[in-house]
C-alpha cells in the first residue's frame, strides 16, 4: 500500500511540474517577427479566498504612431481591426525588473487558432511591461482593474 502511495504521489508531482510554465521566454529557433504592438490598458483581478487573482487583461493595441490596430482580452486573445485573431497559452514566464508590473511571457499560439493575418501565429511575447501588477496585500472582495502597458510581439515559424 506504501508503494503505491508513493507512486501516485510521484505522479502528481510530474504532472504539477509538466503544467508550470519554464522560466525562459525565449523564442525557439525559426521564429520570425510578424508584428508588434504596444498593449496598453487594464489587468482585472477578482478577489478569490482574500487574494487577487488574475481575471482577464482588457488592453488596446497600438502601432507605432499609437494608433489603435486592435485589442487584447480574456482568454488570453489579441484581436486587430481587421478581424485577425490569435489565442494562446503562457508556456514561459519570467519576472518582470520591475516589481509593479506584470510578469514577462511566452505565449504559445492555440493551434488552429489563428484567422486573418494571425493565421500563421505560433508565438506571442509581452515584454517591457509597466504596472498591472496585483496588490500584495489582502483582499475582502470585488474586482480590482490596475493600469499596465507592456510590449507584444508575434511570431511565426513561416
């Protein structure tokens, strides 16, 4: 009976260290720019057992000239104007400098996701991000929105 406590234990520990995201947010040899935007808006955070977790982000995305080309929202989902869409998964994460901001990600593009120009999208970084970190503190409820803004840039291994 011991043995297979243990083992089941063994198993649960490969599968917790199998869904963590690595700490690298390298991109994999063959990815290629496609675009880049600046993400500019809110995380929004739901209270959750005294603390805020992390609901959805709801951000513009801006061209270089800060023109809107899009928007970034839950899922998590970047969508441009032209109806271009990608869906993904953090698969790398690595802490922001700056202890007020979001954490940096590699995001893996959900297969079959993509539409439009996004079609061909298999990663997304964010990257230089400013604030939309959640308090430290305790929470007693609500929703709590904290402005950020941060880099994202999409690739693609066509």
């Amino acid at each position: 009976m011991l043995k297979i406590a243990a083992l089941i234990l063994f198993a649960a520990s490969l599968n917790a260290v199998a869904q963590t995201p690595s700490s690298s947010i390298d991109l994999p040899p063959g990815a290629n720019l496609l675009l880049s935007a600046k993400g500019k808006g809110v995380q929004i955070y739901s209270c959750t057992d005294g603390r805020w977790v992390l609901k959805a982000p709801d951000a513009k995305l801006l061209d270089a000239a800060g023109k809107q080309i899009g928007m970034h929202f839950a899922g998590p989902t970047w969508r441009l104007n032209d109806g271009s869409e990608v869906k993904g998964k953090a698969v790398g994460s690595q802490p922001s400098p700056d202890a007020r901001s979001v954490a940096w990600l590699l995001v893996q593009a959900i297969p079959d996701s993509g539409k439009g120009r996004f079609a061909t999208v298999t990663y997304i970084r964010r990257t230089n991000t400013s604030g939309g970190a959640a308090p430290k503190k305790a929470c007693t409820g609500g929703t709590l929105s904290v402005p950020y803004q941060a880099d994202y840039t999409f690739y693609s291994d066509k």
